[in-house]
C-alpha cells in the first residue's frame, strides 16, 4: 500500500494534469497539436507531485520514479487504446 502522502500527490497531479488538458482542448490548436500534447503534459505534473513525498521522505527517489513512470505508461496505453478505438 502506497503512503498518503503518495496518493495525495498522485490526486493532485491528476487534477493538475485534467486542468491542463481542459485548457489545451479549448485552445485555438489544430486536433493534432492536441494529441501530441497529452503526454508531455503530464510529466511536469507528477514530477512537482512526486517531489514531495521524495522531500518529505515518504517515499525513495527510485520508488517515486516507478510510479511515475507506471502511471505514465498506463496513460501511454489508454490513449493509444481510445484511439484506436475511434478509427
């Protein structure tokens, strides 16, 4: 089981990152612009989220870079999944 102080961090990334692609989709950008940001989004906001439980010393560096990186990957394959399911 992941500390609070993880899944804390993990809440407000998701939201941060929610926010940020609200702002994107009401943007003037092309559709494809739009897709190309959706990841790259997302890693400021859980490398600010995941700092601070590594700070803070709830979690090891290492341990904070595998959820960030599973929770990553998991975005990676829901979007590759939804759009292949659009087509």
């Amino acid at each position: 089981m992941l500390p609070d102080a993880v899944m804390i961090a993990i809440v407000i990334a998701l939201v941060g990152w929610f926010a940020t692609l609200a702002v994107i989709g009401g943007s003037r950008l092309s559709a494809v612009w739009k897709q190309v940001l959706l990841v790259p989004s997302w890693i400021p906001w859980v490398a600010l989220a995941m700092g601070s439980p590594v700070v803070r010393g709830s979690i090891d560096f290492s341990g904070a870079i595998g959820i960030a990186g599973a929770m990553t990957i998991g975005i990676m394959f829901s979007i590759v999944a939804t759009q292949r399911r659009e087509r």
